[in-house]
C-alpha cells in the first residue's frame, strides 16, 4: 500500500508524550472533588500546571546511492514530522550508507556534526529514528576508512558507530524502504543493533509502538 503523507501523520500522532510543568493555572476537577469533600464539603480548589509535550525525535535519514529510489517515502516522513506540532524538538540530520563518525545538516552531506556532540546535545530519552535501506559493502560497515568518515580519527567502524547510538538512546527504531527479502548481509547485521521495521503504514505504526513502549536496549 502506498505510504502517503497522510499515513505517516496518523501514525506519528501516536507517538507522544507529555508532562505537566510550568504554572498552576489548570484545575484538577479530580483533586479539586477529593479536597472539598475532606473538607466537609466546602469547595477547595486544586490546580496544577497544564500538560505539555514532552516528546524529542532526532531523526536521521540515510540519501544517495541506492536510497535514491526511496527518496519520494523519506521525504513524506521528513514533512510530516517536521510539520508535527506534538513534538517538543525535531532535530533531522542526514548520512550515506553508515554512520562514520559524523551526521550532516543538508541531504548534499555539508555541514557535518560529530556523533558524539549529538549525543551530547541529544540525552537518552530522545526517541531516534533511522530511515535506510541498510545495504552496502560489508567494508563499509567494518572498516573506518570510508570515504565518509572524513574528519573522523576515532578509527571506529561504521557498525561501533551504530551500536554507540543504540546504547545510548532508551528508544530507538530503523525504518527500511526495501522489503525484508533484502535484509540480508550488512542489513541483517544492522538488525542485531536496531529494531528494524518496514517502511509502510504497518510498519511505522509497529515502530511508533515500539518507540512509546522502549525496552530493553540491544
């Protein structure tokens, strides 16, 4: 079935959470009955501060190469989070293949921002999506000398990458374009790391599950 916009709206509405924090101007008409019949019946008034979304998403899109057929489905996911208005912050940052090191501002893979400074900026109750199709040369998920790991001299592989953002995120979950028939090889290694969902109405809506429920980390 075609994923549309629409789709992916109704499926991210569900993932939400909220707190209550600022200034107690909302009444607990449940607080409010409790007090005033402890209190003999006269009327005590309870408030408290409105809910608030609490809810981050980093988003992280893999583009180029053989995501290029995809490239019409990530984009509907992009404006529909972006246009989400639960979601406390939306950070969206974008990478080719792996993740080495560095997450770029642009789709052209400019402005790189170091993983470790994301995670920093980024604390482990943001719920982390990662849309890819997985597939690449086994090189590049074990070897730190991809050509995108530009600027990285940690001499960690692209799957240490991975497997350092998966620990750290409470909830985390990797939408794939392609159908499970390919998720073999390095997508099949990937799927050891994250849990690993398609990208259609079904799928997102088990990933948006997931990522309310968290879970053990792998």
């Amino acid at each position: 079935m075609t994923l549309d916009t629409r789709h992916i709206e109704v499926a991210l509405r569900r993932l939400r959470a909220f707190v209550r924090e600022g200034a107690l101007d909302e009444l607990d008409v449940e607080a409010t009955i409790d007090k005033t019949a402890r209190n003999a019946g006269e009327l005590e008034i309870s408030l408290r501060p409105q809910r608030r979304s609490n809810l981050r998403v980093l988003l992280l899109l893999d583009v180029g190469g053989s995501m290029d057929p995809h490239a019409d489905v990530s984009e509907r996911l992009f404006s529909a989070a972006k246009r989400a208005t639960h979601f406390k912050e939306l950070r969206t940052h974008y990478f080719h293949n792996c993740v080495y090191g560095h997450v770029y501002e642009t789709a052209a893979l400019m402005k790189g921002v170091p993983v470790l400074r994301l995670l920093q900026d980024c604390d482990p109750s943001w719920r982390l999506i990662v849309v890819g199709d997985a597939l690449m040369s086994p090189w590049e998920l074990q070897s730190s000398g991809s050509r995108w790991s530009y600027g990285d001299d940690s001499g960690a592989p692209g799957i240490a990458w991975l497997v350092w953002l998966a620990q750290h995120f409470q909830h985390a979950a990797w939408l794939n374009p392609e159908s499970q028939a390919a998720w073999y090889g390095t997508a099949e290694v990937i799927r050891r790391v994250f849990p690993m969902y398609r990208l259609t109405q079904d799928g997102l809506l088990e990933a948006v599950h997931h990522l309310m429920r968290g879970g053990a980390r792998r």
